[in-house]
C-alpha cells in the first residue's frame, strides 16, 4: 500500500524567510501525482501545488515551489518569503487512479 | 467558494444519536469522497463515490453509511453516535475527466461535535 511520510510535526519559519518541508512516499506505482494541500485555522483544504510524476520539471506556484527526486521518492515543498497567511497545517498527498494518500501533516508556524 | 457544499457546518447532537451531513459536488465533477478529521489528526479516508455507485472504500466504522443520489450530492450517515466520532468531516469531490489531475476541491467542512 501506498504510504506517505511527513517526518517534520512542526516548523516555524521568520517572516520573509524561506522554509523547506519534507515529505517522502512509497509506491511502486509509475503513474501518479503529488499534491500539497494547505489547512489554515480556518479548517478550509486548499490545494497549494501539484506536480505530476512523469514531468521532471519541478512545479512552480508564485512563492510556493517543490522539489520533486523521482527517484528517491521525496517531495519536499518550499515556501519563499514567508507571510503570516501562510501559517497552517500542511499536507502532502499521492494520487494515482487507484489510491488518494495524505501525509499526517506539518504545522508551520510563521513568526513576525 | 469551492464549488463543494457541505451542510450544515455545524452539529451538535448526543451520544447514540444518528446524523446525516450532506454534500453538493462541484459542478461537473462525478466522484465525492469523505474524509474524517479528529483535532489535530490527518485526513482519514472513510469512502469513494463515483456517478451514484460505491467505488472505495477506507476505514469507515459499520455505523456510518453513505450514499450518492441521481443528482450527484452525497449524505454520510452516522448512528449510534460516540464522543469519539466528534470530528471534522471533508467531502471532497474530483473531475471525472481528469481524476487524478488536478486533486480533490473540498468543501468547507461539517464540525461535528458529541455530547
């Protein structure tokens, strides 16, 4: 079965600083997509960034870019220029046509 | 606004007690899936629906049912209800033309809450 590893249950980043969260996964599935969703306090999911397993190409949105190594099965996702909105639970998924795996999250706190 | 609908965003209800949280699906989208949230825990998968029919199913207790209707939106039944079953539950629902592109939209959340 799929699994997906968020080995950090905390992080905190300075405001404007720049903070990279890890998140690991094991499938022997070829096709398949990676996601990281934000939980504000507000409870509301909210999809951050996606890459799809066949581009090499790291995804890119605004300030929020990931680094995907196929290979060693990491997705880490890093987020420039920290603001205080970004302060939230943040998870990882995998999605392939069989499977929908969360991580167990991260919670990021951002200090002003 | 997602597109999903989940009501009501609050309940509040005793133990033993039945529920039935419902969800509208984005428009368009053919799959709606639940989740369960406890505080401060991930999302547990509790089951898929595709066009009306069963299609996954997770780690959902046998007091909890669902179902998805002709127009697409969904009910999550949960009875014989125990303060354990106090959590947050997501509907999620997906684009059936690319399912596995684009990730689930999910609504905003039913809180449910056990007294």
């Amino acid at each position: 079965a799929q699994t997906v590893t968020q080995s950090q249950p905390e992080m905190s980043v300075q405001e404007a600083e720049t903070v990279t969260l890890s998140c690991t996964y094991d499938t022997s599935e070829s096709d398949y997509y990676l996601f990281w969703y934000k939980q504000p306090p507000s409870r509301q999911m909210i999809l951050v960034i996606r890459q799809e397993a066949y581009k090499q190409q790291n995804a890119t949105e605004n300030r929020f870019s990931v680094n995907f190594q196929k290979a060693a099965k990491s997705f880490s996702l890093k987020i420039s220029d920290s603001q205080l909105g970004d302060a939230a639970m943040y998870f990882c998924a995998y999605r392939s046509a069989r499977n929908f795996v969360f991580g167990p999250g991260t919670r990021l706190s951002v200090l002003p | 606004d997602s597109g999903v609908t989940q009501t009501p965003k609050h309940l509040i209800t005793a133990t033993g007690q039945r529920v039935t949280l419902r969800c509208s699906p984005r428009s368009g989208d053919l799959s709606v899936y639940w989740y369960q949230q406890s505080l401060d825990q991930g999302l547990q998968f509790l089951i898929q629906y595709y066009n009306g029919e069963e299609r996954a199913k997770g780690n959902i207790l046998e007091r909890f049912s669902a179902q998805q209707f002709p127009d697409l939106h969904s009910e999550l039944n949960l009875s014989s209800l125990e303060l354990g079953d106090s959590a947050l539950y997501f509907c999620a629902s997906s684009d059936p033309l690319n399912p596995a592109n684009y990730g689930y939209t999910f609504g905003s959340g039913t809180r449910l809450t056990v007294v």
